[in-house]
C-alpha cells in the first residue's frame, strides 16, 4: 500500500533529523533528541520504527537512495561527464564521512545491517560505473578504473576524516578525481 504525500514527507523529515543527529552524536544519539529535532514525539519514531536499528537503516537507505539518485541528474546536468563524476564522488564523499559509528553497525551481528551493506554496493556500484563510462568514453579519463576499485578507495581516504585537523579527505579524493584525467 502506498503512503499518502504527508506521510511520505513525514516521515523524510523523521529521517533527515536523525541524519543530522547522528552527523553530530553519532547513531547512538537518545531518540527523543532526534524526536526534538523533528518536532515530533517519540512514540512517534517507534511508530515508524520499532528499533534503533530499524532507523539506522532507514536514514542510510534514504541517503543512499539521494546518492544514487544524483548521478544521472548530474550526468544529464554537468558541462562534461568527468565534472558530472568529479560532483556525484563529492556526494559520494559526504554520505561517507558523515556516517558516524556506521562501520560498528554493518560488524555487529544484526541482520538488519548486514543487509543494508550489500545495498549500498548494489545501488551506488552501477551509478559509478555509468559515470566512469560517460567520462571515459568522452576520452576524458583513463578507461581501465573500475567503479569497485573507485569506490573503496575513495573510502579508504574517507577514514578518519574528522579525527585529525590535519587531514582533509575531500582534499585528498580531489586530488585522486584529478588525476583520473587522461
């Protein structure tokens, strides 16, 4: 059964408080600050979500959703596929530093975020692969990157973004979208 608008956008803006709570105490953040935040009670949060788990995987489906939704928009937008690239990576790049106390989550033994990790390839994996091939058949980057090997290591200079003043990951992934240049 569909929801109606209201409920829809209800419950977008349950999600996105929890998002914002969780960008600044991490997915343990006490449930009636998200409840606050979204001008709502809490009984209402359980309501749509009977666990904290159940909300953690419903706000990062939701963002995972936006991310994957935003490549062919910005394909169809940007000056040139590299650039449509170069701005779906930064998306890419904000859903992952802003995950606080995710990667606790997908290693914990709930099923609930075992599934959502294999979602998360299974949407974002094709997105970056249609835009690598726009770019890389518009001659503007080397053609043998693949999204997966994209992907992780984008992730892997998303750690520890955050915990140390000195280090900025969106510098360091600029510099890799860069050179991706042929």
């Amino acid at each position: 059964m569909e929801k109606r608008a209201d409920a829809r956008r209800n419950q977008a803006t349950l999600l996105s408080a929890a998002a914002a709570a969780f960008v600044e105490a991490g997915v343990n953040v006490p449930v009636r600050e998200i409840a606050a935040r979204a001008g709502v009670g809490v009984g209402t949060i359980y309501r749509h979500f009977p666990t904290r788990a159940d909300l953690i995987v419903a706000v990062y489906h939701h963002q995972i959703e936006a991310c994957a939704e935003a490549g062919p928009t910005l394909l169809a937008a940007a000056g040139t596929p590299h650039a449509a690239l170069a701005e779906w990576i930064g998306l890419f790049v904000d859903f992952l530093v802003t995950k606080h106390g995710l990667a606790g989550a997908f290693h914990s033994d709930d099923a609930a975020f075992q599934k959502l990790h294999s979602y998360f390839l299974d949407r974002l994996l094709p997105v970056c692969a249609d835009l690598l091939k726009a770019a890389a058949d518009a001659g503007e980057i080397r053609p043998d990157v693949g999204a997966l090997e994209l992907m992780r290591g984008v992730g892997n200079l998303c750690i520890g973004d955050g915990d140390d003043p000195r280090y900025n990951a969106r510098r360091m992934v600029g510099f890799l979208i860069a050179g991706l240049h042929t």
